[in-house]
C-alpha cells in the first residue's frame, strides 16, 4: 500500500498559489474573443460590410473600415460597456489588441468611432438588410434544410438615456426608444425593419412586404420548393 505523500509531494502534483507579483506577459481577461474574431474571419462578414460601406473611408490616414468594424464588432460582443468612451480604455490595453488580433496602433479612440457612426443613416439600413440576407443565404447552402420556419417579433430598444434620439418614440414598454421588426430562422435575426418606438407589429404593409421579399429571395437563390412555415405550423407563401 502506498504511504501518505508529504506536504511537498502533495504541491508538485497540486501547484497551489504561493505568490502574488506583477507579469512581463500580456494577458487579457477576454480570452474568448478571440474565438470570436477566428469565427468574423472564416465566415467572410467583413467583405460583404466592405461591399457595402467600404465607401466611408475618403482618406488613407484613417483607420481601415475593416479594422473599425472588427474592434465594434467585438465591442459589441463583449458587452463590458455600452458607451462609445469605452473604446478610448481599450485603446490603451495592450492584452485586448493580442486579442482580437490587431495591431496597437491601429486601435481606435471613441472620436474614431464616433465619426464612423455618424456617416450612418436610415438609408443605410437597406444595406445592412442585405448583408443579413448575404449570411442567411450563407447559412443555408451550409445546412440545407429541407424545411423554413420563421418568427416574426420586434424588440424594444431603451433609448432613454442617450443624449442623441432622433426618430425615437414612446414604445408600449414606456421607453423611449425603437421598435425594430425582426425576420428570425433557428434564433437568427435574418431580416430587420428599422421603426419607432411606437410602431407595432402590423403597421402597415411592412410584415407582408418584409415576408414576401424573403420569400422571393429563398426561391430565386436556395430552393424553388422547400416549404417556409410560421412559428405557429402554417404556411407562409
């Protein structure tokens, strides 16, 4: 029968912490970012944005569009802060910048960002539903599945403390904000009308209009029959 081990043994098998001291390594405490951005990388988002939005860079002194969008993408994804001042702390951390595999000098500052922001507009969304499409379409080619079901839902966004909220309007939650509708297939949001807070779910044509579009999108690009079923088991088209 094997004896006892002594306290010493015990430590070589078990390391135990003995000693707090500063490290020369750069380390991050959002190591699974990193999956995150192998992931952007694998799946080609960032030439489907360039296609879109690769316009918004006038100057070659300014951060690459790709380099903004990859440190929002992951900021967002984070989810530490929600505020663009943020990106300033990040900017100064070196163990981020490993991270997400960027240089750190190309790590912006929240007036980077914010000039970026500000060349959006509503008729920006157009493309945004495209790129949506662009991955969904992606997404299917991958899976083929031999049936669609599709919710559709909004979602209330708080705008209440923002400073800036133009076009927000008092939802049903009391908050002043928006009132995107959201096109979902397995929990991914594949299309989205951006409205006001106060807007619901059937306003106008734009449920019918949103559905036929995606219908006609499946049809022309994956499937001429592949049955499109709502949440509830009917038929969509």
């Amino acid at each position: 029968m094997k004896g006892k081990q002594s306290p010493s043994e015990e430590h070589k098998e078990h390391p135990v912490i003995t000693k707090l001291d500063v490290t020369t390594d750069t380390i991050t405490s959002r190591g699974g970012l990193n999956l995150l951005v192998k992931y952007l990388d694998t799946i080609g988002v960032y030439s489907l944005l360039l296609s879109r939005f690769g316009w918004f860079r006038k100057s070659r002194k300014g951060a690459a569009i790709e380099t903004l969008f990859r440190q929002i993408l992951c900021f967002f994804f984070d989810g530490t802060s929600s505020h663009v001042s943020y990106f300033d702390h990040l900017k100064r951390d070196e163990g981020y910048a490993a991270i997400i595999e960027t240089a750190h000098d190309k790590m912006v500052s929240s007036h980077q960002v914010k000039r970026f922001f500000s060349r959006f507009s509503f008729v920006c969304s157009k493309s945004f539903r495209w790129i949506l499409k662009g991955l969904f379409l992606w997404r299917l080619l991958i899976e083929n599945p031999s049936l669609l079901i599709f919710t559709l839902d909004t979602q209330v966004l708080d705008n209440d403390d923002a400073l800036k909220r133009q076009g927000v309007s008092v939802s049903y939650k009391r908050k002043k904000g928006f009132q995107p509708l959201h096109l979902l297939w397995n929990g991914k949001i594949i299309d989205a009308l951006f409205r006001g807070g106060s807007t619901h779910g059937n306003n106008g044509q734009g449920a019918r209009t949103m559905l036929t579009e995606m219908v006609r999108f499946i049809r022309k690009h994956y499937s001429q029959s592949v049955p499109i079923w709502n949440e509830a088991g009917q038929w969509v088209l």
